[in-house]
C-alpha cells in the first residue's frame, strides 16, 4: 500500500513492481486524480480509501509531506493489522518518529522510518519511474522496539529498488541533512526569490545561464513539502544556517577588505572540497 503515489511512492511501486516482489500494490491519496493518473500508468493495480487499504495492507509506505504523516497514523492506527508494517519517506524523522512513539503506542514496533536520498524537481506520479533509487542513498532510522525481521523486511525493500540502504539514528539524520540538503534547498529558494522580486526581474532571468541554472534548480521544487521539512527540522535548520552565516561574513570580509589571499584561499578550500566529492560520488 502506498499513501502518496506520486514520484516517490510511485516510484517505489514501479522499482517493486519491476522487481516481481509485489502481488498488489494499493494506491491511496487525498487527491483523486493522483490516484487515477497512478492506476492508469500501471504504477498502482488498485484505488482504496485509506481505511479500506489498510485492513488489507502487508506493508504501508507513507510517501507523503511529513506534517501529515501524524494524521495518518491516528487513522491508520485501529485498522492495523498485526504483522502489518509501516514506513515512511519523509525527508525528517526526529519528529515522524516522536509523532509514531505518541501515536501508535505499543504498535510502534510496527513503524520504521526511512528517507530516500533521491527526488526531482517535477512531481506526481507522471514523473515516477522505477530506475529513480537505484545507486542511491535510502537511510533508515530503527528505533529499539523494531524487530530484526522488521528491519530486514524495509531493507530488503529498498533494496529491491537498488537503493544503498544506510542505517542512523533520527537526531544523526536531521543534522546531517539539515546541512546537506534542506540548507541548500533553503538558499536556492531565497536566492531565486531575491532575483524574481528585482524591479529588473525579467532582464536578470534573460541573460541567466548554466551556473544560474545549477544553482536555482532545486528552488523549483515543491513549496508545500519543503515548507513542512523546513519547519519539522527547525532547530537544525537554524543551527546550521548559523554556520553558514559565519562563513559568509568570514567571504564578505575578504571581499570588503580586498583581500585577494583570504578569498582565493576560500574559494580554493571550497572549489578542492567540490572537486573531491564530486570524483568520489560520481555525482560531478
């Protein structure tokens, strides 16, 4: 059962579907034609309400923005079959995972958080493909009460998909990718809102070009969901940002200054580091 058919959860439908480790896959969304575009490209082989999919489900992804992720376990929750196991593909888990202790009481045993590293800037099931994990990063963030099976079960899973499965605490989680990905997607977004709302906005965005591109790509994605992981990983986020003040005060010192040491020895230090993730990720 996937809540949420759109890229991420109908990409995980498509991965398993092609893998041959599913029988049925049950599609449920607030929205109908989510659901509708997901059955008729054959993402999903059944629309259930939520309720319905769960009394039947073996294992239920909740691929939806994290600030609804509570909700749904208070529904979910009196129709949970006992062998019945959750996840999620939340881009937080401190909060998903205090929220599913609270919610699901002795039947969070039955939850295990999980975020896949890996997305696109276009959204809905159109843009899910099953080839979206392989290679990549999933990360999981058992909590003492999940089960060896357990574990087993949502990794296997992910792996059917071809992801990398990682294991790490839910606070690790939320810093880590405080710093390496709600940060950036942060900065892109109030840059990009800098540039749009310039009296010369048209002119600007008229002579843009690759590095322009690059760097407000990921502004592009969606406002709902990463207004939701923003204000689910606060705290991280703030600390984080703080740090990234610093180090742009300690660049528009040497630039205010013109000191031609201090900022190449910046822009150095910052262009090797660029280079060696790059070489070692494959991601250049």
């Amino acid at each position: 059962m996937v809540v949420g058919p759109g890229l991420i959860g109908g990409s995980v439908a498509a991965a398993l579907k092609q893998a041959g480790c599913v029988g049925k896959v049950i599609g449920v969304s607030r929205q109908a034609t989510t659901t509708s575009a997901a059955l008729d490209l054959g993402l999903i082989d059944e629309v259930a309400d939520l309720v319905t999919a769960t009394q039947q489900a073996d294992v239920i992804l909740l691929a939806t923005p994290v600030r609804a992720t509570r909700s749904l376990l208070e529904q979910i929750k009196p129709h949970l079959l006992p062998h019945t196991v959750i996840t999620d593909a939340g881009s937080t888990k401190a909060d998903v995972l205090a929220d599913a202790l609270e919610v699901l009481g002795d039947q969070a045993v039955q939850f295990l958080p999980g975020h896949p590293i890996a997305g696109a800037e276009k959204a809905g099931p159109e843009a899910a493909f099953a080839e979206l994990y392989r290679d990549r990063i999933v990360i999981l963030t058992p909590h003492k009460n999940n089960t060896a099976p357990i574990r087993q079960l949502i990794t296997q899973m992910w792996e059917a998909c071809g992801a990398r499965v990682m294991l790490m605490s839910a606070a690790d989680h939320d810093r880590v990718l405080a710093s390496v990905s709600h940060v950036p997607h942060f900065l892109s977004s109030v840059f990009m809102w800098q540039v749009a709302s310039a009296p010369d906005a048209d002119v600007r965005l008229h002579v843009a070009g690759s590095g322009f591109r690059d760097f407000t790509r990921i502004s592009a994605g969606s406002a709902e969901v990463w207004r939701d992981i923003f204000l689910s990983n606060r705290e991280a986020m703030l600390s984080e940002l703080q740090q990234v003040r610093q180090a742009f005060e300690q660049a528009e010192t040497a630039l205010l200054e013109t000191d031609e040491t201090a900022l190449y020895e910046f822009l150095e230090k910052a262009a090797l580091a660029r280079r060696l993730w790059g070489s070692r990720s494959g991601l250049e």
